[in-house]
C-alpha cells in the first residue's frame, strides 16, 4: 500500500480536509497527473515518484476555493514547501488552512531522464514544515551547485550580450502568460497585463512589450520567488526564466541577506521598512 | 494528380526552392526549440526523417499572434483611417506533418464563415502547403481517430513521402502543387507509375494511439452539456491556455485597439477560452466563471459544435496540447471517458 494515499483516505474518511491534492500516474510515460481527491475511494490513485516535479502549492490560492471551508491536503516536496511559507507570509493562507503531506524527496525529472535544475541545489530533500512526513531519504549522489552559479556565469558576459541575449529570448514569448498561471505566488486577482484602464503593457508581442511583461513579472517576485521553476517548465517557448527569477534572488540575497520562502515569520523585504534606510524616500 | 522523384538529394530540393524567390518556411531549431522558422540557406534544412513535429504549428504564418487590421489617425474630432498592408511574398511552407496540413481546410471554414477574412486568404493564397509524411510517432500522437493517417495527404498543395526503395517522391495533390513543381524541374522528374507504398506508415499508423469513435463522442456531447464530469476532468487546469496556444486549429482572438495621443492601431491577438477573461463582461458578469464550463466550451467546440456547423471535428490529432499540457490533462483521455475505441481488424 502506498502511504500517501492511506493518509489521504484517513483525512478524508475522517473529513477533516476538503480534499487532497497529489499525483497520479500520467497519461505519458514521462509525465505525471495532477490530481485533486475529493473522495477516499479516489485516494489510491495519489503516488510519489520522481517525475513529481509540478509545484502543487499553487491549488493553495484563492482562485482554486479549495480551502474556503475545511483545510486542503497537498503533497509537498521540501522545495514546494518554500511557496506555502510564502503564501503564510503574504496572508493568503492560514497555516491551520493547510494539511502538509510532505515527502522526503531524492530530485525529480522533467522528461524521466535528467535531474530537474532545481535539484542541484536543493538542500531540502526533507521539507522544512509538514504535518505528516512519508518516504525515504536516500544518499544523494549529485554535486550540489551554488543556486546563483549560473546568474554568476551570466554577470560575466558583456552589458551588450546580455541585452541581445534577453532581447532574442523573450521575442519568443506569445503572451500566453502560462508562467504567470502556473506560478503559486502569482496569486494577484487582477494582473497589471489585464488591467485596461490604464493600459499598463500592451497586449500584443512584440520586443518591447515582452520586454515590458517580463521585468514586470520579473520585478514582482523579486524576493518571493522561491525558485521553483514551475514558469520555466510551462513556458512551451523555453524562455530562460529561471534564469531571471534567479537574477533577482540573488539581488535580494546580496543587499538583505534574505531567501524566500524558508521562514513564515520572515517579513519580505519588499514588503518591509526600517526608519534606518538609508534611502530618505521610504522614510 | 502526378507523382514526381526528387532527382538529387532533399537539400538540393530545397535549394531550388529557395531559388525560386521563394519564402520558405521548415521546421528548425531555434533557442533550443524545433519550430517552423524562416529558412536562408537549404543546409538548415531538416528531412522527414529527422523530427516528429515542431512546438508550435504553423498558423502562425496564416493567423498571427498579433495583427494590425487598421490604423488609424485623429485630428481635433476627425479619424482618419489607414488599411494594413498584407505580406505580398510567396511563401513555401515545408515538411508540416499530416495533423497540421489538415488544419487549412478547417481553417479556412471559420475563416469565410459569414465574413471572408481577407488577412488569413490573402496569406493562404500566397502560401504553397508541402506536406510530410511521418516517420515516427510518439506517444502523444492520435491522428487516426481525427481520420487521419501519417501518409494522409489532405490540406497539402504538394507531399512528400518515401517509396518502398526509401527515395523521396512528391505527390501533387492540388494544382497550384502541381505548377510549383513544373517550375522545379532541374530537382524533378515526372514518375509513369504510382509508387510502391512504403510499410514504415502503415508501421508508424498502428503504433499510434488507438482510434478513438468520435461519433459515440458527439452523441454524449450532444446530451451532456450539464454533467458532473465536466467538473472532475478539469479542476487541477491552471488556465495556461498552452493547449490553444500551440494548437493548429485552436482560432480564437481578441480584438483590441493601441491607442496613444493622436494614433492608433486596432489589433487581432490570440486569445483562449481557457482564460477567465475571455468571457468576462464588462458588467462583471462571466457566462462561463468556472473552469469546468471553461473546459467544457474547449471540448464541445471541438467534437460538437464545429461537427453540428462544418460537419468537421476542430482537432487533428497532433498532440500539442498533450504534450504541452503542465498538469497532464490528455484531451485524447478525456475523450475516451465517454466513447468507445473504434474495434479494429
């Protein structure tokens, strides 16, 4: 019997949450499914492998009315975790609103063959806050990388490269706006590229409105962004987005010595003053 | 409709493509990713042989993600207006597998439905279609149950295949296929007989996901627009609109004016039904405000109403939106909830 799906029937038989969200098996054979529980005869479908790579915190927002009146029970790796911390800490939800079925994780894949980027510097193989932990830890082989290895690479190349480089990426975007859609602390009701009046970014593509979109979206989640590549793994596109997000955190980590999503109680730094900044604007 | 060798090697095919003042358009790496991209030289080519199918199809070349419809100017309480002008370059787009040949002819149904869109005809009427044959599948192909096959030839101008010796022929299938060809005849070579059918297809048709009954499909449509079920298949959606996005024949857009100070410009841009905007009113009402009536419009359009109007299904099997899809919704799946496989011999 696999454990999480007899956890998930106890919570269900025993109606405490509204349901579970976990995974499934996929429909392909490097994929799997999303799924939401909602009854306990459902609950043996929910498996853990290592093509769980989704980020299921993003059911935890609003929009999803999962836990609008009992908790919802999610599958969480230790890395997912880091975006409910996140969601505690901008109050979008209660800690006692969630019911954390965390998995001690050995990394995930994308395609079922190579190691997803983010594993490589993970440190969170066991999640840092859970209320029911399942799996097994196993002796990781991976060389762990620094997380900001490749915005170092990349601070290297010339001002000019890296204009060029951004501008030949992000041309590739249609303005879907999956990476918006799939991110779990994109959570705004109304997004600055919907609003209409005024009209922030123009709808259509083009070099300078993608731009425009990308360092919005970029801006925003500058020092909330956990690094859980869930924009770069939706974008059909394979814009480089991580790579930004990255860019970013590493700003934030320089100047405030702070990471997202590793302590609930933590304030944010864009969302927090001190009457000592330096900056006289803010005072 | 003639059958034509191509005489030296499928590059130097192209090259008298290219020489022909032509626009070609092929599948090609770029960033990393296998799209139909702008080709300047026949040694970026990719044969047959070498890819399954691109990200995105191609009626972005046809359709694009954004485009002007009209200009316009303003003086004091005067607008002036400006027609758009239309790409006039022939433009050749090459090696597109069966699933997205097969687009145009649904394509071209919505696109003079009551109105004739003149940017998607003018586009099309430049464009010369050169189809390929597949010769590999993957697990997310299922032409078969949309009628096609990969050697089917429908919505092609010319198509390519190999006979059972391996060579590259052309089969025209339209005239203006035809003309193209006769044009090329330092490439070609007319052939007397029909070519012997290569087995790979007939191989590559069976390894494909088994024919789904789309007419048992439509009949529960048809009676279940309100059922639970709409529900189940659809909560873990995250909206993504990925699905539409890359789709062949997904057709849906938004209309919207850029307006700055003195000028502007009314544009066409994509949209999805998979969006919660795309309905929303502007008295705050939204006909469709939950995912399962949003997903159920995605479904219904494709296997009921495009059938009840063109006696067409809008899907042709290419499995963009499966595979594309970041919490596995497989709209071959989800069609398979309620129709039976089609029993084969």
């Amino acid at each position: 019997m696999n454990s999480i799906s007899e956890i998930a029937k106890k919570l269900l038989d025993e109606n405490r949450v509204s349901a579970v969200v976990g995974y499934s098996i996929g429909s392909l054979p490097n994929k799997t499914k999303t799924v939401i529980v909602k009854s306990s005869q459902q609950a043996e479908k929910l498996i853990f492998n290592n093509l769980c790579v989704n980020n299921l915190a993003i059911y935890l927002t609003k929009s999803f009315r999962l836990t609008t009146q009992k908790p919802v029970a999610v599958v969480m790796k230790g890395c997912d975790v880091k975006s409910v911390t996140g969601l505690i800490q901008e109050k979008q939800i209660e800690r006692e609103q969630v019911f954390i079925i965390g998995v001690k994780c050995n990394g995930v894949s994308e395609d079922g063959k190579n190691l997803s980027p983010k594993c490589y510097s993970c440190k969170l193989q066991t999640p840092k806050m859970y209320d029911i932990l399942v799996g097994e830890e196993e002796e990781k082989n991976i060389e762990f990388k620094n997380p900001f290895s490749d915005v170092e690479e990349f601070e290297k190349k010339s001002l000019d490269e890296r204009w060029n480089f951004w501008m030949n990426e992000l041309e590739k975007c249609v303005k879907c706006y999956a990476c918006r859609q799939v991110c779990p602390l994109c959570y705004c009701e109304k997004c600055i590229v919907d609003k209409t009046v005024p009209r922030w970014i123009e709808p259509h593509t083009s070099k300078s409105s993608n731009l425009s979109w990308h360092i919005t979206r970029a801006f925003h989640l500058a020092g909330r962004c956990t690094g859980c590549g869930e924009c770069e793994r939706a974008c059909h596109h394979n814009i480089p987005l991580s790579l930004l997000n990255k860019k970013m955190a590493k700003v934030v980590y320089d100047n405030f010595n702070y990471q997202a999503g590793l302590d609930d109680k933590a304030k944010s730094p864009l969302a927090d003053f001190k009457f000592q900044d330096k900056e006289d604007f803010i005072r | 409709m003639k059958n034509f060798k191509i005489k030296n090697d499928y590059k130097n095919f192209v090259k008298g493509l290219l020489s022909l003042n032509y626009l070609v358009i092929a599948p090609k790496y770029e960033n990393g990713i296998l799209k139909f991209s702008k080709i300047k030289n026949a040694a970026e080519i990719l044969s047959p042989s070498e890819y399954i199918n691109t990200v995105s199809s191609t009626k972005e070349y046809f359709f694009p993600q954004t485009e002007p419809v009209i200009k316009f100017t303003f003086e004091g309480k005067e607008i002036f207006l400006k027609d758009v002008e239309i790409g006039k370059k022939p433009k050749v787009v090459l090696g597109l597998r069966p699933c997205d040949a097969a687009s145009f002819s649904i394509l071209d149904d919505i696109f003079q439905y009551e109105y004739k869109d003149e940017f998607y005809f003018t586009r099309r009427e430049k464009t010369i279609i050169i189809g390929a044959a597949c010769e590999s599948n993957d697990e997310s192909c299922f032409c078969t149950t949309t009628g096609l096959a990969p050697d089917s030839s429908q919505g092609a101008d010319l198509f390519i295949e190999k006979n059972n010796e391996e060579e590259y022929f052309l089969r025209a299938v339209t005239e203006k296929g035809e003309r193209l060809v006769e044009q090329l005849i330092a490439e070609v070579e007319e052939l007397e007989e029909e070519p012997k059918k290569n087995p790979l297809y007939e191989k590559i048709e069976k390894q494909i996901r088994k024919k789904i009954d789309l007419i048992e499909a439509k009949k529960w449509l048809d009676n279940n627009f309100e059922n639970e079920k709409w529900e189940e298949l659809s909560s873990q959606c995250l909206s993504c609109g990925s699905c539409a996005y890359l789709c062949p024949t997904c057709h849906c857009f938004d209309i919207v004016d850029e307006v700055n100070y003195n000028s502007g410009v009314r544009r066409k841009n994509w949209d999805a039904c998979q969006f919660d905007l795309f309905t929303l009113h502007s008295s705050g009402h939204n006909p469709r405000d939950t995912k399962a009536k949003r997903y159920r419009q995605r479904v219904m359009h494709k296997f009921k109403y495009y059938a009840d109007r063109f006696d067409k299904t809008l899907c042709t099997g290419c499995g963009r939106c499966i595979r594309a899809c970041p919490v596995n919704i497989d709209i071959y799946e989800v069609v398979k909830e309620f129709a039976p496989l089609v029993e084969q011999n």
